[in-house]
C-alpha cells in the first residue's frame, strides 16, 4: 500500500530559525498514511470475502480472498504510475470486485454486463498480475519503464481469448512406427486414400467469453464441415452456465443435424454439474460415453470409439478396468475420448490408436501464436499441453480448446476449431467395402 512519510528533528527547527544545534538531536518522529485507493480497496476486499463467506461458501470465501488480495496489493503499488489515466485504472480494479461479488450468486449475464463487467475485469485482473515484476522490481527502487506494457499484453489476450482459428490437421496413426517414450509427434502431409475426418469440441466453457450464441456457432461451423464424427471432449460449462440447463442445450442444438456422429465425455467440471450436462448433450442428440464404447461405420472404414470418465484417482487402474471390460475389435480403428492428457501415460499400450484430449486449453499462455511449441504450462508439469504426441504404437491429440477458464485470458495460445483428418492403414484398406 502507498505509504506518505514525514520526517521531523530539532535540527530541523534549528536549521529554520538560523540557530545551529549545539546537542544531539531528538528521535525521529514518522507519519504514515495509506493513500485513499489502497483504503478502499481493503474495504473491498473485506466486503466481498466477508460476503462470500455468508452467502455461498468458505471455500469460494477463501479462493476469493487470496486473489484479491494479490490484487489490492499489486493494483496498490502500481496506481501511483498511473494517475494520468487514473479514472480508467480505477474503473479495471473495480470491476474485478463487482465481478468478483457477484459470482456468490452465479449465472449467466447479459451482454452489456459482460462488455462492462465481465471483459474488463478480466483484462485488469490478468493485466495486474502480469505486472508483478514492476512491483517487486519497484520495492528494491528500481522502476522498470513502460508499466503499462502488461496492460497492452492483456489488452491482446482479449482479442485472443474472443475468437479461435480455424485449421486443417492431418494425423497419421496405427503406422507400425513405435515410439519408445511419451513425447511430441511430428505431423505429417495427407496420404492416399480417404481419411476419417472429426471436429473435436473441447473445452467450450460456456460462460463470459463463450456466450450460448457464440457456442452455437461454432457447432453450426462444425455441422456445415459435414465431418464424419463430431467427438466433444468435455468440460462445457463454468459456474455461471450450471444454473440454467437450457443454455448448454440450446448452445449444442445445431449438432442434432449430424445424428449417429457425436460423441461425447465427460470433464471434470462436467462433474460439478453432470445432470445439466446430460440432458444438455441427449436433447443435441450427442451419446454420452461414460467408460462406455460404441462401434459404427464411417464412410471412412469401421470405428470404436471409448469414451472414459473423468476421475482424479487411480487412473491407472480405472483406464485399465475400462480397456479390459471394452477390448479392441478387429479391423477397427480405436479413438479413445480421454478428457485430461495427463491420463494418457496411464493408458495401457496399445490401447489408444488415437486418444483425444483437452483439458489444458493449449496451455493458455505461451508462444504458439508465434510458431512455436512453447508454453508455461511446461515449465511447472510435463503432461502433453498442446498438438500431436506418441508413445509406444498410441498416439494423442490435445486440442487448444474451444474456450478458456482459469486464469483471466489466453495469451499466445489461440483457440481451435480444428478439422482432423486422420490417415489409417486399417481405413484404407476397408473404405472401399464401407463405400
């Protein structure tokens, strides 16, 4: 917090009157102040935790408090370098609050409160926390130019997180090609024949930056691809989407034009809500494969899909359980729906022609917007965080998302509404008889 301190001594008084001082002069008196906008924003602060506290629960309280409390400390220290714009600054800070509020009560908010609540907020809030080495840099005297610079990057990451790019992907699987260790897979051109085409949605999370009108879309985008599998690979919903069942369905309802293609599992924010997510996905005509499997015929060639469920604890032995109970069939190409690309070491080999994920949302901040692989998820856990991998004869794809929860924004990591193309030696051989 901004402090004012002031210093007095008998020195001082004697150095005014033009008498010098003949003793030793007397201990120093300090006057400490906190600057008005540091005041109310641990009012704030203590108005939102204490509210959430009593109308929703310790957790959220706690979740609450912490963040922004990070943020009264950072905002605090940065304002000062920023009152030829402080009306602005202070409008960012307190929509973070308002939002922050009114989340005690989730739901989804119109579009001029997510244009002047939710946005800004979000575009401060990650814009603040960006600018953490000015603050600490600035404690030690050293004030590092441009302060505003975290603010231009969140400014970016807001048009980012608005939209996601469209691109053509080609992955060749079941090739013989053994791989000895889970590492990053290079993509190759098409091959001959006709490959099995999925548009992969994953990670919508309907909410802020995923309206219901947004979502609809892209599944309206998806539909007119004419895929031959629409494979959607969970976590639809955030807080503010649970309340009202109806938004998930009518966001999805363009997919019931593709009936007997879409296939769907579960995240684990589906299980905050998993009754909404159910019937959300039944009235779009999407089967929900829950450590279930189907097989069906493309006009690519014979398909098994395995859709596992999303659990936090001995996923070895539940992808093992599930593999065991819905063995391979002959001739099939086998895609496994498996939310968290974390769990795909925990496959058992062989298993996996193709595995889908999501779940890292590309890694949300990072590089790929430039051409490269690199991101900061990588530098905390080494679990697949985008883009096409192998171990053994598995491959996986983990898809960027079709949205984005968690930290405020995406920052040079795009969305995706990939079309995949996935080159088989199986498909090829048995296209022609599905023909």
């Amino acid at each position: 917090m901004a402090l004012a301190v002031s210093v007095h001594t008998i020195a001082d008084s004697a150095e005014s009157t033009g008498v010098t001082a003949c003793r030793k002069p007397e201990p120093v008196a300090y006057t400490a102040t906190v600057s008005p906008f540091a005041l109310s924003s641990a009012v704030a602060w203590l108005l939102v935790v204490a509210a959430a506290w009593c109308f929703r629960s310790r957790t959220y309280a706690t979740f609450r408090g912490v963040l922004l409390g990070l943020q009264v400390l950072l905002a605090s220290a940065l304002f000062p370098r920023f009152h030829y714009v402080w009306p602005l600054f202070v409008y960012g800070h307190a929509a973070v609050f308002v939002q922050s509020l009114v989340l005690i009560r989730p739901r989804m908010r119109g579009l001029a409160y997510r244009v002047l609540i939710s946005i800004p907020g979000a575009f401060f809030g990650a814009g603040t926390l960006l600018a953490l080495p000015w603050v600490l840099l600035g404690a030690f005297g050293v004030l590092l130019p441009a302060p505003w610079a975290p603010y231009a990057v969140a400014l970016l990451g807001v048009l980012q997180s608005l939209r996601s790019s469209e691109e053509h992907v080609h992955l060749v699987v079941a090739d013989g090609e053994s791989v000895p260790e889970l590492k990053r897979h290079p993509l190759r051109g098409p091959s001959a024949g006709r490959p099995l085409s999925i548009v992969q949605i994953t990670d919508p999370h309907l909410g802020p930056f995923m309206s219901v009108a947004r979502l609809r879309g892209i599944c309206e985008r998806a539909v007119a691809r004419q895929p031959d599998l629409v494979l959607l690979t969970g976590d639809f919903l955030t807080m503010e989407s649970q309340s009202d069942p109806k938004l998930l369905g009518a966001a999805l309802a363009p997919l019931a034009a593709l009936p007997g293609r879409c296939f769907a599992c579960f995240g684990n924010h589906d299980h905050e809500a998993p009754d909404t997510v159910r019937h959300a996905l039944e009235r779009a005509g999407v089967t929900l494969l829950v450590d279930d499997a189907r097989a069906l015929t493309t006009a690519a060639g014979p398909v098994q899909i395995v859709g596992m469920d999303f659990v936090w604890r001995e996923r070895k032995e539940h992808l093992a359980r599930v593999c065991a109970e819905h063995p391979r069939l002959p001739d099939h190409l086998r895609i496994v729906l498996l939310h968290d690309p974390g769990a795909f070491r925990h496959l058992p080999e062989g298993e996996a022609d193709l595995a889908l994920s999501g779940h890292t949302h590309g890694g949300q901040v990072g590089l790929v917007s430039l051409g490269l692989n690199w991101t900061m998820m990588r530098l905390f856990v080494k679990a697949p965080d985008h883009g096409f991998w192998a171990r053994g004869n598995d491959r996986l794809y983990v898809h960027r998302g079709t949205g984005h929860y968690g930290f405020p924004l995406r920052l040079g990591v795009p969305g995706e509404q990939s079309l995949l193309f996935v080159h088989a030696a199986m498909l090829r051989a048995s296209a022609p008889s599905a023909a």
